[in-house]
C-alpha cells in the first residue's frame, strides 16, 4: 500500500507556484488562439527536489528554448505573461529558465 | 480499496494551471452579468496524459469554438480574460485551444 | 471506512477555478473595508456534477441577485474583481450568474 | 484512524480563495520589504462552517483592527493589494472584514 | 502507517499562499529570461507553525537577503512582482521577508 500511496500523497501543490519540472512531451494544436500561434507548448512534469516525478503535468510555453528532458523552471498565473513574447497572450504557465543545477541542505 | 481511491488521488492539482480537458457538456445561465450574454459556457473535464479522465470539472467559456468531446487547452485565472474576446469579462477559465494531438516520451 | 472517506476525496479542488455552486448561507460583517460596505457576502458550496455537495466553502460576493439555494455561478481571483459593481474591491469570489440548467454527456 | 484522518482529509482547500478564518498569533519581521513596515503580520487558521479549525495557516497583513481570535474574512492574490493600505505592497492575503456571524441553512 | 501518511496529509495546501518557509537550498540557470539575471533563486520549503517541515518545495526569488535556512516570509502570485527588484519579471514567488519570530496562541 506504501507503494500505491506514495507517489501522489507526498506530491506537493504549492500554493506559491514557482517550480522545477522536466519536459515531457509537446501538445500540437492547429485551431486555436491566434496569438499562440509559433509558441511551442511542452508538456512539462513537476519534479521533486530528489529528481524524483510529482504525478500530473502542466503545459506550459517555452520562452527560452529548453530542450528535450531538460529540468526547467516553470512560473504560472500572470507572471507567465512577463516571460519574453508572451505579453499580452492567454497562457498562464510558461518555461522561464533551464537549471544547471539544484543544491539542497537539508537540516543539519 | 484500490479502485476506491485510485481516481482521486491520483489527480493532480496543478497549481501552475495550463492543462489538457475534454469538453463535456455546457451550462445554461439566463440571469448573468452583461458581459456574459452571447458566451458559451462549456463544461470541461480535465484529463491526465494517458487520456483518462481527471475528478471534478471546471466551467470555461470557448473562445474557438471546441466541439463536443475534443480535447482543449484550458487556461485559468487572468489569462483567461486574455483570450479572444474575454477582455475585461468576469470569467477565469477559457478554451484557448483544440488539440489535435499532444505526445510524451517517458523516462528512456 | 468508504463512507467516511468518500466526500473529502472526491472533491476536487480545481486550480482553472470557475465552477458551479449553490448558495448555503450568509455573512454578517459591520466592521470591513469600507469598499465592502453594500456588498452581500453569501456562502457558496461548490457541487460536483451529479449535484452532490463537495466539501468545504467559500465566501463570494453576489452580483447577480440570486436566490437562496439557487445554483450559480462563481468566478475567483482578480476576475471577480471585473464583475458587475466589483471595481477595485478587495474581493476575490463573485457570484457572476444564476445557472438555469447544465447538461453533461458521459462518454459514449 | 478516522480520528487521525479527520481533521487533514476533510479541510477544503477552494480554489476560490474568500474563506473565514480566525486570528491565531502574529508573525515579527525587522528585515523585510519596506512597503510592509509598520504592517500588522497576523497568522490566520481557516475554519469550516461548524466553526472547527481547517488544518493549516495564512499569513495575512490585517486592514481593519480586527482583535485576537476574532473571526475574519480572509481575501488572497491580487486582491489583497485592493484592502486598504495594501496598495501595490507585495503581500498576497488581507484581513478584509471582521465577522459578526454567518449563518447556514443545510439542504432542507 | 501514521508516520509514513502523516507530513503529507497535514501539509495544508493554502488557497490564500502567504506563508512561512525555510531556506533550504539554490537554484543555478544560465540559460533563463534575461530579466532574471542577477535574480537569487532559492528553493525554500513551507514549514507548519510547530515548524516542522511541510512537504514539497518552492523556487522563490529573495529580495531581503535572507541567509541560509532562515525562516522568511514568501509572496506568490502577482504580489511577488511587487517585491523590491521584482517588477515585470517573471516570476511568482518572492521572499519578502525575514522573519524573527512568530507567536501562536492556540485556542484558550
């Protein structure tokens, strides 16, 4: 049952928004919002600070040209909209950044 | 037990937004604020990426006119207001686009 | 041990946010924002699709003259700012329509 | 274990934000953004309508004087730049309201 | 069972989002939007009023020069853009705060 339970219990849905994920995937979409048109829309998943996966998913456009598996760090709400290109666009989550790294130190 | 639990615990609370959902079913409001008249208020019901269906539901308006049980891309919060149309509209979720496919390379 | 978890877990806590409610209750405050002063601040319990309650509340402030249990429509965040007579208030759920009906078809 | 469930499995986490919650303690800050000196910090506990406590807490920047335990009307996100005093201050929650009562009337 | 359940499901998930977390370690991009060159990303993790950890984690810029493992006071949403420094970037989370102490009186 640990198994069964772990993965989405110890996910985190932080109220706070600013996170770490992995590209995933891409979403195609030819019928849609004219100013979307030429943005990439990636799948990206939310990761922990072990590397390990949260469930789920979030689309989110890429601003700075992350690559494929990349670790990325994804703003939402409104913020997505001052990511470079997306002034003014209907998207609330957007790829700010490609992370080199993380370090954690955890209580000593 | 199992079953019992899988669904909702395994849904994802994205706190970053962007999200893939089919279009369910609609909404009818005759008393309404002004701005509302003439919009399409659909029924969308959030999926995960392997097509099955997340719990719950959000009510967004259509901005490109999705068909019944396509797949949409859903934003929420101010940047709904920011699809076509929406401008200045009390409504926090929107259609902004149909998908025509979207694909996931898992962990190689 | 179904039963006793049952409502809890199947609520789901949409982050696209606009969903439908009904009204439970009221709010009495004397001491406010003074913006607030005028306003009806009611008590909304969002439903699931089948009609059954979900758990929990939330407080939002009626636009639209709706009645008492009625069904309605309820929009968050700053959109509930741009609803009729909202301007610049300090509140962050409005009631923007009395919903008539809504219709949901399952897969087929 | 129900009682050991009860409490986190049953508090409702709206996507809607305006809740009820009480004043519980106070948080001290010297080194912080300037717009928040001489801001009252109070740390607030969302409550259910029968007036138990949900699990958790808000730090929220008080706008009306409310006193010690009394229950308070909570907004979040930008519109808690909206309370009085709060304009363009980097804070997320504000105390808009003290509350006299509320009452609910359950399905008949 | 209890420890292995009890962090997740006592970490309360705040609709409201200002709260008190810890820092805990950094976040290193080079490839980011320009206008977060220069910016201190930190990866800090929510604490609970008996300051015990919560689970999960947020990337947030600190704009007071927080030290390590400090406890602080972290804005999300639009409101971080207000934060010294932080204006029309992209991002939403910012500490804003360092916080001294903090007083809980629980229910007499």
């Amino acid at each position: 049952m640990n198994l069964f339970f772990h993965s989405p219990l110890t996910t985190y849905h932080s109220p706070l928004k600013m996170i770490i994920a992995r590209i995933l995937g891409t979403v195609v979409s030819t019928q849609k919002d004219e100013r979307l048109h030429g943005k990439k829309l990636l799948i990206v998943k939310p990761i922990n600070l072990d590397g390990s996966d949260q469930s789920g998913y979030v689309v989110a456009v890429d601003t700075v040209g992350a690559g494929f598996h990349e670790k990325v760090l994804v703003v939402g709400g409104s913020s997505a909209r001052l990511a470079e290109g997306n002034k003014d666009m209907p998207v609330d989550s957007a790829i700010v950044g490609v992370i080199d790294s993380f370090e954690v130190n955890e209580k000593e």
